[in-house]
C-alpha cells in the first residue's frame, strides 16, 4: 500500500511507529467518523512491513474499555518501549464523566510479540495533578531509557494550569525505574508557544537530540545536544504543511523514517474543511552536516511504480528544443510549455529542470482539461525559494495555494522533482530536502503540461509511471 487506510473502510490518525528487529510497527488511530463520536472512540490499529512496499494488517491491538473504565471513550496516542522481551505500550485513555466533562489518563499495556496485549488490571498508571495542569489533557505518552539519569523518562502532551490560555501548551515528565511505577517530575519542556504540544517523538542522532511534536499548523522538531536543552529551532522547523500532522519517527541509528497522516476534505470537495482521519504515509529523514533535518522521498515508495508511459510531448508555446527525455526551452519574458495526454489517474512523475540563467518560475499543470483553465499547478519559484500547489478554477489562480521553502542556495541549480497522483493525493518532493501534501478532488483532467514562465532551461529525465490500486 501507497497511502495507509485499513481494510474496514475506518480512517486512519496519529501514528505510532515502532521499528524491531528489522521490521517497521505502525501502530495507528482507527477513526470511524473523523473524531465525531464522543470522546473519539479510537482504538489502535496495527501495520507491519519489512521493506516498506507490503504491509502487513494485524487484528486491532488495543479496543476499548469496558463501559466506566479509563479508557471507555477512546483509547488514544502513545508509544511502545521494550525491556527483557516484554514490549510495554502506553496509551491515552480517555473517558466521560457523569457530568459530560472529558478526563484524560494515561494507561498501559504489555505482550510477547507486539501483536497480542494484555491491558494493565491498574490503569490508569498516571493522572495529571490538577494543582499544576489541567485535567483534560494528558496524553500521547512517550516512553524512553535515559542513559544518563539510569531510569525510563515519559513525555506527556499537558496544559500548564497557571500560564496564558492561549500557550499553556508543554510537554510534562515521568519518571520509572521498572515501566510500570511512574512519578511526576517537573515539565520536560514549557515554553509557553503554543496551545498545544501534541504527540511528542524524541531520539538521538549523531551528535543531537531531536523533540518531535506538532501542534494545529504542522509537524515541528526542536534539537539539542543535551535532553536538559536549551532547543534550538532552524530556519525550516517544519516537515510539511498543515496536511502532514502528527508525525513521529522510527529507525536505527543508520536510517530514520517519519510517518505522519493526511487528513480528507468535507464533502470530498477541494474547499471542504479538513476533518480528523484520513490516509497514513511517510518520508524519510535526512541529516546535513550541521544538524538540521531534512526530508526525502523513501527509494521504496518509488519502486511500487509500474513500467514506464511513454510520452508524446508536444510544444504548445515558446521556442523549445526536443530530444527525447530531453526538452530544452529558449529563455523568454513570457509563458512556454509542453502538453501530454492520457495521463493515468494514479502516477508517478518524476524530471529534473536546469535553469538556462535566473528563471522566474517553472513546473507542471496538473490533472488538467484541454485548455489549462482547470488545473493543479505545481510551480517551482527559484527567487522566491518555494515551491507551490495552486488550485485554478476557471481560469484563476485560487488564493489558497499551498507552500514551501525549497531550500536552495544556488538559484540556477538543477531541481530535481518527484510527485505522487494518487486518488485525491498530490504529494511532491523536491531535491531530496522538501515536501508538500495536498488533497484535491475536484479536476480530474488527464492532461500535463511542462511550463516555464520568465526564463528558459532544459527539462530532462521526464518520466510517467503508473501506480497500482486505488486508496
């Protein structure tokens, strides 16, 4: 599978991946109504694959509590720890007062073989303490050895109770010297930013320590060289826009992937309100030599592309060289492009585009009609550093368009671009460095078109393959 979403038709959410013994855990939130039901009523779904092209569906992993139980609305975010051969799961358990007031809880769960768990008989193992936070949010726990202090730390999504409405966001500690006795110690991390910092991820590469969390707006990470910080932020903080969300990661020290979810749209129309729920995906984690991280498209996503389509590119406007793969367009102060057609619903695009000298703006029509006037528009923005996905309905430019930096220094440098058609999903990558999801449903052309507006340059590696199934 492409895009993640069980066999049973319920939606998928947060993440939680956990990688053992060779082999990618993604543990999940099943949503049946995109969080409509009271308290969510999630429970915990389970994937598995080895080579991140087949994935394995397990029976549900953690359900629901028996009616009054701590965990009898929704069983929600955590993550899995191991020690001696017992995997020790925490999770958010979350139930309704008789007064219809939301509590949250944290619980916990063990088992031999991460597909059968065995509920503690003694949760909840933690509740937030109403003198320092607020006793609707305590959740998303994550577990983890801290070598240094010779115990098992959990962070915990909370709200600070005495600090500004709208930044009593922070992530809360626990400590246990055996995963089952936890005690509260002081906050982890409270910056005062943000409402919320929701679905916490934390690990250890080369020479930093790297905090995952997101919050409304998008997936974040922080880093620093000691887990007593201080946590810095880089210029780029992000891994996506706001349709990438709750993303956490899992991997070796060699390797490190980031899954997240897509959210759908209302009413399956471009201009639906995203709802809670949708398809799960990932990316693969890249570090540069300063620290920073990056994102890129996994190699392994790529070969689930079938053979190639060959392409009958014809030039539309401008003055344009062709050479098989090879389309070289003269520079201009105007428009130039190249039409395709049949283009498979579910594809694979891929190309690399050379600037001939400072080249205003360069991509793809997307899913467009016959004559561009309804389209997706991929464009490549060298000085403005970002790229973009535009909606153009009837000929306009939508004002909704969905952005990110592209990370170069060289503004004639070679851009090289992936981007997955799937179903409703657009999913783009550029120069192995940035990507940026979207959800469309509205055009469905089955046309293309390479353009190039204020500058010339030369496309090249322009390839077509068509992706199997439907979501």
């Amino acid at each position: 599978m492409l895009y993640l979403r069980s066999q049973d038709g319920t939606w998928f959410g947060d993440p939680i991946p956990f990688y053992w013994d060779g082999t990618y855990h993604l543990f999940y939130l099943k949503d049946r109504m995109h969080h409509a039901l009271p308290g969510g009523r999630h429970i915990w779904g389970h994937f598995a694959s080895s080579d991140l092209i087949n994935w394995k569906e397990y029976p549900v992993a953690i359900p629901l509590g028996p009616e009054g139980a701590v965990d009898s609305a929704s069983c929600g975010t955590g993550a899995i720890i191991e020690k001696d051969g017992v995997f020790h799961l925490y999770y958010l358990g979350r139930y309704i007062t008789t007064h219809g007031e939301t509590r949250e809880t944290m619980c916990h769960a063990t088992s031999k073989d991460l597909i059968t768990w065995e509920k503690n008989p003694n949760n909840p193992i933690s509740r937030p303490d109403p003198e320092k936070y607020l006793v609707t949010d305590w959740r998303d726990g994550f577990p983890f050895w801290n070598e240094e202090a010779r115990e098992y730390w959990m962070l915990v999504t909370a709200k600070l109770k005495d600090a500004l409405p709208s930044r009593r966001g922070c992530i809360a500690l626990l400590a246990s010297n055996d995963l089952y006795n936890w005690e509260l110690r002081e906050p982890f991390w409270a910056p005062q930013l943000e409402w919320d910092h929701e679905c916490p991820d934390l690990f250890y590469w080369t020479g930093w320590w790297y905090l995952i969390y997101s919050t409304a707006s998008a997936t974040f990470y922080r880093r620093a060289r000691s887990l007593k910080g201080p946590w810095r932020s880089d210029a780029i903080d992000t891994f996506d826009g706001s349709l990438l969300y709750a993303a956490k990661s899992a991997g070796n020290e060699e390797r490190r992937m980031l899954f997240g979810w897509i959210p759908t749209r209302e009413g399956d129309r471009d201009c639906g309100k995203t709802q809670w729920g949708g398809h799960g995906t990932f990316r693969e984690l890249v570090q540069d030599e300063n620290g920073e991280l990056w994102v890129k498209c996994p190699p392994e996503r790529m070969a689930v592309a079938g053979e190639e389509i060959p392409l009958n590119l014809v030039p539309k406007l401008g003055d344009w060289d062709m050479a098989g793969r090879r389309c070289g367009c003269a520079f201009s102060d105007g428009l130039s492009y190249l039409w395709a057609s049949n283009i498979p619903k579910n594809a694979l695009l891929r190309f690399r585009f050379t600037p001939q000298d400072v080249t205003r703006k360069v991509g793809v029509f997307l899913r467009s009609d016959d004559s561009v006037n309804n389209c997706y528009e991929l464009a490549v923005e060298p000085l403005q550093n970002r790229f973009t996905l535009t909606r153009v309905v009837d000929a306009k430019r939508q004002k909704d368009s969905a952005w990110r930096p592209l990370c170069i220094k060289d503004k004639t440098q070679p851009i090289d671009v992936t981007v997955f058609l799937y179903d409703s999903i657009i999913e783009v990558f550029v120069n192995d460095r940035a990507a940026l999801v979207a959800r469309y449903y509205d055009h469905q052309g089955s046309n293309m078109g390479f353009f190039v507006e204020e500058g010339g340059g030369v496309f090249e590696n322009i390839t077509v393959q068509e992706l199997p199934g439907n979501l």
